[in-house]
C-alpha cells in the first residue's frame, strides 16, 4: 500500500498544497471540530466594537478575515484581545463614538469587513475614513452598499463612479430609507442596518429573498430595536438606541462543515462526525441539496447556543444523485456551491446550479474558477451565465492548479483531489487561512 501524501510546501511567498493519494485505499474517518463561524465573527466583533462595556466572545474563527476586522476596530479606538484563543474580550467604544483612525483601515480579503463597516462609518458625523483591501477585495463591487447608502445622504467617493476601494467616506448624519434591495445579500442588509442603528427614524431594508439573518439575531440581542416581517423578507431598525455587551458563543461553521460533507459522502468507506455546526435555517441550504443528492446525513444533538441552533452532523459515504439547484434556496449555500459543484462531478447524472450569477463577485469569479479548475482534472462542466451544468461521473486525474487566491475553492479543490488518481498540486494554497486556517492538519488527521 502507498503511503498517503497531503503536504503544504512554501515557495517564496505562496504555499502549494500537494495531494497524492490512492484514493481506492483511503477513507475519511473520526471526529471533529470546525472553527468558528466567519459571518457570526465578525458580527460578534463589529457589535462588541460599537458597545458601551464588555462583551465577551468565544469560538470566535481565529482566521484572516476576522483578524481584519478586529485591525480596523483597533484603529478606531476598540480594545480587542489579541485574536489567539478560545475567548476574546472587547470593551466597546460605545454607540456612534469611534475614532477617526490616523492611518487608512484594511480590510484585508474580507468583503464582509468592507461592507459593514461602510455602513457604519458613513453614519460617524464629522468623521473622516479611508478603507481599502487586497487585491481580489479592490476588484469586488462596493456599489450595492455605496448606492443605498448615498441614498441616506451618505460621502463616500472612489474609484470607477465610487464603486470600488480605496474608499474614502467622510462621516455624516444619515436619513432612514426603505431599501428594497435587488439581491438578496446579507451584506447589504448588515451595512445598512448598521448604517440604521446610527440614524434616527426606521430604516427598512426588503430583499427579494431571505438572506442569513445573523446581524438580525446578534443585534437584537445587544439591545437593538428591530421589527422583523418574514412575508415580506423585510426588516426595520429604529436607530439610536445604545447597545448592551454580551457574550457571544460562535458556533462552527456550516460553509467550512460543507467540506467534509462533501468528502465524507463520496471517499469509500468514510464516516465522519462534525461537531457543532451552526445550523441557522438560513445556511442550511447544503444540507437541503446534500439531501436532495441522497447524501447520508444525520444531523443529531440539536441545541440553541446564544440565539444561534446548534448541532453535530454525521455524514458516512453514499452514492450520489444528480439535482437541480436554483431559486430561493441559492442564498442559504452561496459560499457552498463551489463544494456542491465537487459533489456533483461524482454523482449520477447531470446537476444544473442556476441563479447563481452573485458567484461572480466572490472572493474569485468561482463560477469560472471552479469549472475551469476541475475541467482541468477530467471534469465535465459547463460554465452558465448564472451557473454551472455538471455531467457526473468522470474520473479525475491530478493536475496543476490554481486557487484564484479564494479560499473556497482552494478547499474545493483539495476534497476533489481525493478522489483523482495522481498527483495534484494547488497553487496559493496559503488562501485557506482566510476561514480554516487548520484545514490541511484536519485533512491528515482525518485520512485513514
Ligand atoms: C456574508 C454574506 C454572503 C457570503 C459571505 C459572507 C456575510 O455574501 O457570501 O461569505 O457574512 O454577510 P453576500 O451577502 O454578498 O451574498
């Protein structure tokens, strides 16, 4: 029997990740624990920045993202714990009192710190910021936060008609509007619910369908006045009202669970039990499409930690079906696709992904990165304008590629050469630590 190989090799300033198993002898199996959730992170910690008092946060994602936004918090005045253990303190600025910083905020790779935060600062009267990211970051659309925002009387001005970062926003008194946004984008409902909770009147915010509803949750268990109407997936925040610290247990991450969702339902012989995964009705669109692919899921010990359900989910191989995914469920497993699009290549028949044109304007374009990644190995896919056609059932075989610097499809791709007969090798594979950074110990540990 060949020795199972999973390495991480350094070159000058990029990491290869390198998988070269035989995959008819490998099984995943054994226990384990996610890190935390990346979208409840960095509400905990924006949240905790803009209290008056203490809140503590425990299983805060110790990855690159959240360390973003607790950087640009320090710089307004925030007193965040170093981010290296299981609870992180923060004393609070308080209700529309952070500082201006003396040096421009930097968002890192994180789209979420960028447009929260946007709403947040064009709403600090008399206040002057400069925000900025990466590469992949200052390429992504700033435009959907920006529009409704100047719309509440917000500065903000940057390149390409102020769509895109650098930004810089000089701090006013907003007016409440009724946005009714044109996708359904928690990143728009955040942003201008923070942007809400500075200004005085309602803010309403309606989007065409229901996107993860953490900052609802999380704010109004800091205090925050909210009227929430789930006919309408519209929600008003009264503004004005001062937060109240608390303390915040994260959950695991559903979107870093869904690796080994997938991994465990198409490596033989796999059985795998995740512990604490958030399942927030919101986010559980990978296990509605895991499901409707006849996946072997169970999902057991069901709780409720801090205003968030909780469970453990077990998940042994099966064979795969092929399905249709579209319509409302696309919001609830956006940041999944790229590992259902794994799925698919190994199960029966032919999946169609549609609606899923937002896939565009990810961390990488994932539709195209995905596609033109496992074509590469042998996969059947066609790329849509919206989406993806999947004919299931070829073999892979290893090759060179490459992340496109996103973190979800560097994963995507790891779980996939698993199952390719060969070496593969992933370019920029350093990516992963945006939300796991312990992604390639667990892979070792897990292969048996
Ligand atoms: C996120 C919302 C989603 C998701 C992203 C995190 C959040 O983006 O893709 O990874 O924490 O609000 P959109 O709201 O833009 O769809």
């Amino acid at each position: 029997m060949s020795f199972p190989f999973v390495t991480l090799k350094t070159i000058s300033n990029h990491q290869d990740l390198i998988i070269d198993l035989q995959s008819s002898e490998l099984a995943l199996q054994g226990t384990l624990k996610i890190p935390g959730d990346k979208s409840i992170s960095h509400r905990a910690l924006i949240l905790g920045a803009i209290t008056q008092g203490e809140t503590i946060i425990e299983g805060l994602l110790l990855g690159e993202d959240p360390r973003s936004t607790a950087a640009c918090f320090r710089g307004m005045g925030a007193e965040i714990s170093p981010l290296n253990s299981d609870r992180i303190t923060i004393k609070g600025v308080g209700l529309a009192n952070l500082q201006e910083p003396i040096d421009v905020l930097d968002a890192g790779n994180s789209g979420t710190t960028m447009r929260l935060m946007l709403g947040l600062l064009a709403s600090h009267r008399g206040r002057f910021f400069c925000i900025t990211g990466d590469n992949s970051l200052r390429s992504r659309p700033m435009s959907r936060v920006v529009e409704p925002l100047q719309k509440m009387g917000a500065k903000i001005w940057g390149r390409n008609n102020n769509s895109l970062a650098p930004l810089a926003i000089q701090g006013h008194n907003l007016t409440p509007i009724h946005y009714h946004s044109p996708i359904a984008s928690a990143q728009v409902k955040s942003c201008l619910l923070l942007a809400g909770l500075m200004t005085e009147g309602k803010t309403t915010v309606t989007e065409p369908a229901l996107s993860r509803d953490h900052s609802e949750r999380m704010l109004q268990s800091f205090g925050a006045t909210l009227e929430i109407d789930p006919s309408t997936h519209s929600v008003t925040i009264t503004g004005g009202t001062p937060l109240t610290g608390q303390k915040v247990v994260v959950p695991g991450d559903i979107s870093s669970a869904a690796f080994w969702l997938v991994a465990g339902s198409i490596v033989p012989q796999s059985e795998l039990v995740i512990e604490n995964v958030g399942i927030n009705p919101t986010r559980t669109g990978i296990l509605e499409a895991l499901a409707m692919m006849e996946a072997d899921i169970t999902i057991e010990n069901q709780r409720v930690v801090t205003g968030e359900p909780v469970a453990d989910l077990r998940v042994k191989q099966s064979s795969l079906k092929a399905c249709v995914i579209e319509g409302e469920i696309i919001p609830r497993l956006i940041d999944e696709i790229p590992i259902l699009t794994v799925a698919a290549v190994f199960a029966q028949g032919t999946t169609i992904i549609k609606d899923a044109a937002e896939l565009r304007f990810k961390e990488s374009n994932r539709l195209t990165a995905i596609a033109s990644q496992l074509n590469r190995m042998g996969a059947k896919i066609t790329e849509l304008p919206d989406g993806l056609e999947i004919v299931g059932g070829t073999l892979l075989i290893g090759h060179e590629l490459d992340s496109y610097t996103d973190h979800r499809i560097a994963m995507s791709l790891a779980i996939a050469a698993l199952m390719a007969k060969g070496l593969t090798t992933i370019h920029r594979a350093q990516v992963v630590a945006v939300s796991y950074p312990k992604f390639v110990t667990t892979l070792q540990h897990l292969i048996k």
